[in-house]
C-alpha cells in the first residue's frame, strides 16, 4: 500500500530532540503506529499491547517487560496497561536520553488522565487523526499561516477528486491509500472493532445496541446543535447516559464540539455547543449514505459539507499544533457563522457555503456579526464550491478545492 508522509511528522521529529518520551493520540486506522514505524522503526523496537499476551505481561510484570523491550522502543495502545507509566517514568528520571519512548493511544481522556499524572513534563503529545485534503494531495505546509494563505488566495495544487466522492469515502488513510478496499466492508469491520475493543473492553456502556444506534442518530444530525435531551428521548435513555456516551465517541476521536462564542455580543445567541465527525465518510455510512451524488444533491448535502470543512480546519490546527480558538455564532437560529476563529485578539469569520455561485445573500451574517462585535478582523471568509478564489469587497471567496 501507498506511503503517504504525515504533516505530523515534522513536528514529532522536532519533538524527538529533546523530550525522552512522545505520545501521538488518535482515532484508530489514523495512521498513528505506520508513521512511528517509518520514521523511527530502524532504532526502535516495537510491541503492541493489544496482543493478549504482550498485554498480560505487561500488567504481571513491567520491569520484565520493559527489560525486554527496552528503549528505544515504540509502545503501541498503551491504554490498556496503564500502570506501565510509573515504570517509564523511573526509567526515564534515570536517564533522560531524547526520544527513548514512543507510545501510542486511541482514547483520548483515559490516555490523558495516566500521562498528566506518571509523565508530565517529560513527554511531548500529539494527536494524529485521519488525513488532511491538503495530505491526501500530497501538498505540505510549513506552519497554519502557510496552509490558511493558500486557501484563502487559492494557492498551491487543487483537489481534483469531486466532493461527494470525497465524503462517501472519508479521508482514513487505507480508503485513500488502497482504491480497492471496500467501503463498506471497511468500515462495518471498524465499527465493529471499535465496539468490540474500545467500548466494551474500556468502558461499562450498558446496552451496546443503543449506543450504536445513538453513534447513528448523531451522524444523520452532524453539523447541528447538540441537545442531550432530544437523544435522550428517541433512545428512551437518561440525560447523562446521552453525556456519558457522547464522552465516550469524544474520546475515541468520533466526534468533536464546536463550542459557541457568546462573549461581549449579548444574550439572545446560542450557547449550546455543536458537533461534527471527524471523518465524513464514517459519518455517512453510520447514516446509511451510499451516494456520494446525495451528499451534494441531497437534502443532508449542506450539513455534510460544513463538516467536512470545519473538520480540515481542526485538522490542520492539530497538525500544526497551532494555539487558535473555533467557535461559532448562532443567534437563536436567525442568522449564523459556520466559523469564527478567535486568533491574535481578533475574529475571523469563516462562512461555508456547498453552493458554486455567490451572491450577496451569502455574505449578510458578516454584517451582522460586526454589528454585534468590534475585534473582527478586517476580512470575512467564505468557503465554497466555486472553483476560484475571489475578493468581493472586504469578503474573501475561496474554493474549498485549495483546503
């Protein structure tokens, strides 16, 4: 299968220099052990501890373990022997060579909670989750300002593959990677999986069959307001039974919160978060979607959409490591930003809009927005199915093609 190089990797290459222990966080299939292997497999040994018996040994006993796997050497799930940690941490107090240990988790706040108490301040995190556009187009950037200026002026190579193609499918690295793996098939088996290993292995989640159903409900409904009570009542569940599996796919880098930005603008705007999957075509088949024609012509086209761009732009901040805040504005659902990244004291607002023809319609909610704010920077952004990138006034339009 096809190798396709990381944006991720500069910076854990950085990282490696003077930190004795790296974590990447991610989804499962993200690539996460592939690019650990490629980029330091030749020093370091490798053991993965979803193998039953690797695992066992190392819950018996670490030192033994780690006397045999011993650094540099790259640790693959670790989450299910947590109690590793207080051991790399006393080997690493004795000697603090860079780039001793590689460990590697799919659940974000069990990982989280075990590194910030045993490794802190002696491990760098990271976090790789499915391929970026500008990835799957072999097109790499030197920091966030780069791969922003290049999508705002349409510069640089072009996405050539169609849209709804490109959600059906999702951006995991094997369905890019191998054009005949089975879509389907390929992620029916990852769902699977994900309930089999992750769920019910990490988690005391009840009744699995409503858990999924929830996942199912939450990607016909991606891109919307997230009220915990609406899942409630379909599933015939408890509020916090909704907050507690909502946790769990959050955790498993499924979905994400896009929260809403409410400061110094007033009262009456929206202060429930929404969500978004982090991969589109993961989205669609929990939602029995199997045209990609539907996700641009369809009725759920426009949600779709927004996810997928709103998804690169959590993508690239990961990557890049950059330090912004998103949000978006909602006032009680009379007018809306998709995005407003809160970056040097200032607001940029980023509307995104499946449509390849703009008219002025499409730019009024900046109005309203700098009606309602005074740090908003000097141009409006909007994100959209044309194919070039235009000013119109102070409102930048752009192709998502350049993403």
């Amino acid at each position: 299968m096809r190798y396709f190089n990381r944006q991720l990797a500069g910076l854990i290459t950085k990282a490696v220099k003077t930190f004795p222990a790296i974590l990447i966080m991610g989804p499962r299939q993200a690539g996460k052990t592939t690019l650990l292997r490629r980029e330091f497999g030749d020093n370091a040994k490798f053991v993965s501890l979803e193998e039953p018996d690797k695992r066992l040994w190392a819950k018996e006993d670490p030192v033994s373990f780690l006397d045999n796997y011993s650094a540099p050497v790259i640790i693959d799930e670790f989450q299910y022997v947590p109690e590793l940690l207080p051991y790399i941490k006393e080997r690493i107090d004795r000697d603090r060579n860079p780039g001793s240990y590689f460990l590697t988790g799919s659940q974000q706040f069990q990982v989280m909670k075990n590194v910030s108490e045993s490794l802190a301040g002696r491990i760098a995190v990271t976090t790789l989750l499915p391929f970026s556009l500008s990835e799957m187009n072999l097109k790499y950037n030197k920091d966030w300002n780069e791969w922003f200026t290049n999508l705002t002026e349409g510069k640089g190579k072009r996405v050539q593959a169609k849209p709804g193609d490109i959600m059906i499918n999702g951006l995991y690295p094997e369905l890019v990677a191998n054009r005949q793996v089975d879509r389907n098939l390929w992620f029916s088996s990852y769902i699977q999986t994900y309930l089999e290993r992750d769920v019910k292995t990490l988690y005391d989640i009840g009744n699995l069959d409503r858990f999924s159903r929830f996942a199912t409900l939450l990607a016909a409904r991606c891109g919307s307001i997230l009220n915990y009570s609406t899942y409630a009542s379909d599933l015939g569940v408890s509020v916090p039974t909704i907050k507690s599996w909502f946790s769990i796919l959050e955790a498993s880098f499924v979905v994400f919160r896009l929260l809403p930005y409410y400061k110094n603008i007033g009262n009456r705007l929206i202060k429930s978060p929404k969500f978004y999957f982090y991969d589109t075509g993961l989205a669609a088949y929990l939602a029995g979607i199997n045209s990609p024609d539907y996700l641009v012509h369809g009725s759920m086209a426009g949600q779709f959409f927004e996810n997928l761009v709103v998804s690169e732009f959590f993508k690239n901040r990961t990557n890049f490591n950059e330090n912004l805040n998103m949000f978006f504005v909602n006032d009680r659902r009379t007018w809306e930003i998709d995005l407003v990244i809160e970056r040097n004291m200032k607001l940029i607002p980023v509307e995104i809009k499946l449509a390849s023809t703009i008219s002025s319609s499409h730019l009024e909610n900046f109005k309203k927005l700098r009606e309602k704010a005074d740090n908003v920077s000097p141009d409006n952004y909007l994100i959209c199915g044309q194919s070039e990138a235009v000013r119109r006034s102070d409102s930048i339009i752009t192709s998502w093609t350049y993403l």
